[in-house]
C-alpha cells in the first residue's frame, strides 16, 4: 500500500510515521505544506491513502485539492473540537483526532483496508467540511423554523423545539407546547444550523435540546435513556458510541 503523510509538524509527522511502520504500513513520503503538496503531487503517481492534516503551514489543506484532482482516501488528522468533526462523519471520511491514540490509528487503518475505495471512486465534499470548521463564534445559527400548517405558514422559535427526530422519512420538530411539526428537511441538514452548545445528535434518529433535558436513566449496553420535558412518544436513548461525547457536551 502507497501511504503519504501531509501533516506541516514534522515531530508530529515522524510519530505518525513511526506508528505505521508498527502497523506494517510504510510511509515513505512526508509532506509538510499546500505549496510542497501541489509540487509533489504533479510529479508523482497518487497514493492509495494519504493522511492529510487539516490546517498546514501556508494554508488549509483543502487547498491542495481545488488545486488539483486528487484520486486518493484520505484519513483526516486534526485537532478541531467535536462539533467540527461532525463535519467528517456526514461526509463519510474517516478523521482522527490529535495527539493521535495508537488504537484508533490501527481502527482507521482496519476500517480503510476492509473497504478498500477503488481510485477514482473517493469523492470528498470540501464545502460541506469547510462550512462546519467555522469558529462557533463567528457562526450564526437559526433561530426560528417556518413550518406549513395547513394553507399557512407558521414560524417556530428554535429555542421553544426540545427535540427533532426523524420517523417514517420525515423529519419532525417537536415543541415544548407538545405539538409535531414536519420539516423539510433532513436530520443531517439540520446540522449546521443548530447552535451545538444546544443541541445535541444523541442517536440517527434524535437532536436533543440541552434546556428540555429532565432527566438521564442508565440503560442497557452501556446507553442511556433521556427524558425530556414533555415529549415522550418513542424512547430517547444515547447510543452507545455517542455516550461519551454527550457527557462531555453536557459539561
């Protein structure tokens, strides 16, 4: 397997490279700007896997992509907080988070290896990633939602929403009045417009607004359950995966 690190710390980028050589993976090639990447890449046939930093030297890294097509996996290396890697998870790219842990370097590797994209075949939505590595501060949220109601339109506070779920391919917004509202959108588009210090994705089906919270129950397989405030047609549970980020957003 042909494997390059871009990564514009080079203490950092010999421990990468150290930890896949104990992987049995060799990265021979080690790239450490936009400028030297874009150099490199006209002169040489494209990697299998590149594990691509985010923010290097002389810019972002997406950079080297607008710049040229690039026919390549990339596991992503950042030190972006959680919100910023939702980013990564709509996108299907696999992301680790800096200083990297040996165990989930060997995940990702496994996880590339079983599913092994074809070149030609990766396809990376940059605009979709940088609209989410935004500073929170400088981003703005929704703060309310038009919803139909029959022949009208209604607007709904986001703050009066204690959660949205999808059901049946539809995705719903659910006040704190106990009244359903069909939106017409996705959960996944939601995404970049709920303010992340309030809402929280507990699980594919669930937005969870951090005020309507009433109570968290330990559930089985080490999940939890949520009761919020009013709501209380299906069971809301932390999946298993996410419970270790909810706690840490809760704080």
């Amino acid at each position: 397997m042909d494997v390059i690190i871009i990564e514009d710390e080079k203490p950092s980028a010999r421990r990468l490279q150290r930890m896949l050589g104990n992987l049995d993976l060799e990265a021979h090639t080690m790239l450490h700007s936009v400028e030297e990447s874009i150099a490199w890449f006209l002169e040489h046939p494209h990697p299998d896997l590149i594990f691509l930093d985010i923010q290097l030297s002389d810019g972002l890294s997406f950079e080297i992509f607008e710049a040229l097509e690039i026919n390549s996996a990339v596991i992503f290396t950042t030190a972006f907080d959680a919100y910023a890697l939702q980013a990564f998870k709509l996108n299907s790219i696999d992301y680790l988070l800096k200083p990297i842990d040996e165990d989930e370097l060997a995940n990702a590797v496994t996880k590339y290896k079983q599913r092994l994209p074809a070149k030609n075949q990766v396809v990376l939505d940059f605009n979709d990633i940088r609209k989410m590595l935004v500073n929170p501060i400088d981003r703005s949220y929704k703060k309310r939602f038009s919803v139909k109601v029959g022949q009208h339109l209604k607007l709904i506070a986001t703050e009066d929403i204690e959660c949205f779920y999808s059901e049946n391919k539809g995705t719903y917004a659910y006040t704190n009045d106990g009244r359903n509202y069909l939106l017409d959108v996705t959960l996944e588009q939601l995404e970049p417009d709920l303010e992340p210090q309030s809402f929280f994705r507990v699980s594919r089906k669930f937005y969870v607004n951090i005020e309507a919270i009433r109570d968290m129950i330990s559930y089985t397989n080490s999940r939890l359950q949520i009761k919020l405030n009013t709501y209380d047609e299906q069971e809301v549970i932390v999946a298993r995966e996410r419970v270790k980020d909810f706690k840490d957003w809760l704080e």
